[in-house]
C-alpha cells in the first residue's frame, strides 16, 4: 500500500469524492459514486451513492482506496485538489479541466 498520507498536522476534515473510471462489478456505473471524509486522526468514511446507499468506516484514507481502487479503475479526488485524482498505488494525475483522461 502508499505511504502517502492527505492529512498533515493541524489539518481538519478533508472530503473527496470517489470516482470510477470504470465499473468493474457493474454496481456502481462510473464518475462520482461516493463521498467521503478523512478526519484528523486518519479515520475515513465513505458514503455510497449508489442505489443501494451505505456508509463503510476505515482507519485510514490509504485503506479505504485499496480496497475499492480496483487497480487504476477507482480514484479520490479531494475537494482541496479538484484537478488531481489519486490512485491506489500512490499517484495521481490531472483530472477534468485541461487534463485528458
């Protein structure tokens, strides 16, 4: 997993938005699918916004897009960073405005 950690001392909650470049179960189509919420300890929460709408509790942001990253088909996209979308392996890369997909 990617030692990179969104959270920096002093910080408060950091929401992003899970988005699906490609649907891999054929559950939750593509784009934004869920919203989500890192707190300050690590903590991060996301809600699904799919039909069936869930809440899943992990202990940390890194965690979280493992699981659900299916490879480079899952991204976050903080709402500090609206052009950057990040990767289960720790990168990222420019999204929407002036970035190609």
């Amino acid at each position: 997993m990617s030692e990179f950690n969104p959270m920096s001392p002093g910080d408060d909650l950091r929401t992003f938005t899970v988005t699906r470049l490609g649907d891999v179960s054929g559950t939750s189509g593509t784009g934004p699918v869920a919203k989500g919420v890192v707190f300050p300890d690590g903590t991060t929460v996301v809600q699904w916004q799919t039909r069936a709408r869930s809440v899943t509790v992990y202990g940390s942001y890194v965690d979280a897009l493992y699981i659900h990253g299916h490879g480079d088909q899952t991204g976050f996209i903080f709402d500090r960073d609206p052009w950057r979308i990040h990767f289960p392996d720790g990168s990222s890369r420019e999204w929407g405005k002036n970035a190609s997909v």
